[in-house]
C-alpha cells in the first residue's frame, strides 16, 4: 500500500464510508467556526471560567426537559437555554447587590445547577442517560441537530461582524461604552446571549462536561500564534475544526469515546502551542533571552 492510500485510508475514508461520521464532522466544523471566535473573546474579556459555568449551568434545564419530554432535540435545547440565561442573570443580579465578585457567583450557582441536573437525570433516568447528557454522543448526531448548530453557528458569525467593534472596544476599554450610556450592558447582553446560544449547541454534540472544551482550549491555545483579535479568532476556529476533525479520526481508529477524544486533541493543540508558538511560549521565550544575551 502506498503512502497516498495509507493517509487516505486514515484520514479520509471513515468520512466517505459512514454517514455517522460526516454528519459528525459537519457538527464539528461548524461549531468549530463559531466557538473559536467566541472562546477568544472570552479569553480577552478574562471570563473563561464564566464560559464553563454557563456550560454546566445548562444541565438542570435540559435535565428537566429530559424528564418531561426524554430526548427532545428542541425541549432540551430550550431547557438548556432557559437554565443557563437565569444563573447568567442570577449571577449578575448577586453580583450588584452583594459585594461578592461576579466569577464567585457564576461559580456558585453552577456547581448548584450542575448538581441539580445530575440529582434530575440519575432519579428519573439511569447511568447510561447521564452519560450521554454529561459527555454528549456526536456520532448521533442527526439532521435535526445538525440543522439547529448550522443555525446556531450562522446567526452567531452574523452577530459578531455586525457588533463586532463594540465586543472589541468592550474587551480593552470598558468603561468608554459605560461612557455612552447603556451601550456597554447593551452588548454585553447579545455577547452573553451567543456564548449560551453557542454553548447549547455544543451540548447537542459534546455533552454539557465537554462542550466547552471545543470553546476554550483553541481560543487558549491561539494566543501563542497570533496578536490582533480577528487573527486570534481566526486561529482559535482553525485550531477548533482541526480538533473536530482529529478527535473523531482518534475515536474511530482507536475505538475512544468521541467527545472527549475530540478535547483532548484541543488540549494537544494548547500543550503544542504552549511549548512551540511564535509569540510568548517557552520556546518563543527562550530563543528571546539567548538573542539577548548575545545583543
């Protein structure tokens, strides 16, 4: 066998020979697209942590929905929705009227909600139902939940072109929207809104333990290759696709679970670029001091 057959045989042929796995790699690199220009805002908002409470806060609503309609793309949608809306807003609320900082209040609340959809799942369902809400079954994914992330990711894109100066200026300078008036909670509202929105359709595919990793690690791991917000996006959404892609390649041929395989290879991206980047990693860094040394 030659090369070119081997590396198709590899890399190529699960995608041609099984449905499963193309509807599964479209789910991929489509939220691969819209996560990572969303995971990079929240690293230079400083609220990557807030992302994965808004991710497991998402579990008691669908949890509910679960019970009442079992497993209904669009209740469950919903559900999720509507849960991690009302611990964003919960948070926020706690975080006015208390002196208690905004990250300390996500983090309560979610690890209640996570708790609480855990309790929901395992007295109504059975382990096999909590496994496949808390880590997701992409390779089921169908055309219905296809069609929900593709919608998803498109009115996410649409969203940050047409606000996309006013999410920047907010990151760096957010008291210049405060100046303005109501601008600044006015965008910070539609930026919460997509990050759910972007949020639920990760837990269609990746389950609501994985889905922000496909969010966060690309966006974490661009920071090592790229300086200007859009070419941070832009490397965070390749990094995103390429780890949707590599991890359901790992899953088939090594017979893993897919979506942790999908965030482990993200991770691998980040440890990677970690050590290897072009702008601040350990090797960036240690080639910078023995040119300056020499100078």
């Amino acid at each position: 066998m030659t090369l070119l057959a081997t590396l198709n045989a590899l890399l190529i042929q699960p995608f041609v020979e099984f449905g499963f796995m193309r509807r599964a790699l479209v789910a991929c690199l489509a939220l691969g697209l819209s996560c990572g220009p969303i995971g990079t805002l929240l690293v230079l908002r400083r609220m990557s942590l807030v992302g994965d409470a808004i991710a497991h806060a998402l579990l008691p609503g669908a949890a509910i929905a679960f019970v009442m309609f079992g497993f209904s793309l669009w209740a469950m949608s919903i559900g999720g929705f509507v849960a991690a809306v009302v611990v964003a807003g919960l948070a926020g609320l706690v975080a006015r009227l208390t002196p208690q900082r905004e990250d300390a209040s996500f983090a309560a609340f979610y690890l209640i909600a996570l708790a609480a959809g855990v309790m929901i799942i395992s007295m109504r369902g059975n382990s096999v139902d909590l496994m496949r809400v808390l880590f997701g079954t992409v390779l089921a994914v169908d055309d219905a939940s296809l069609l929900l992330i593709a919608g998803i990711t498109s009115a996410s894109l649409l969203a940050l072109a047409l606000v996309y100066r006013p999410l920047v200026v907010e990151c760096f300078d957010p008291g210049f929207l405060r100046h303005l008036g109501h601008a600044g909670a006015w965008v910070h509202g539609v930026f919460l809104t997509f990050l759910v929105l972007n949020l639920v359709g990760g837990f269609q595919a990746l389950g609501t333990l994985m889905a922000v990793g496909l969010m966060m690690l690309p966006a974490t791991a661009a920071r090592f290759w790229a300086a200007q917000v859009w070419s941070l996006a832009a490397v965070a959404a390749l990094f995103a696709v390429l780890s949707g892609w590599g991890g359901l390649l790992l899953s088939y041929h090594a017979n893993l679970p897919s979506g942790p395989a999908i965030v482990l290879v993200a991770g691998s991206f980040y440890v990677l670029s970690l050590l290897l980047g072009r702008r601040d990693s350990l090797l960036a860094r240690q080639l910078s001091q023995r040119a300056h040394r020499k100078a």
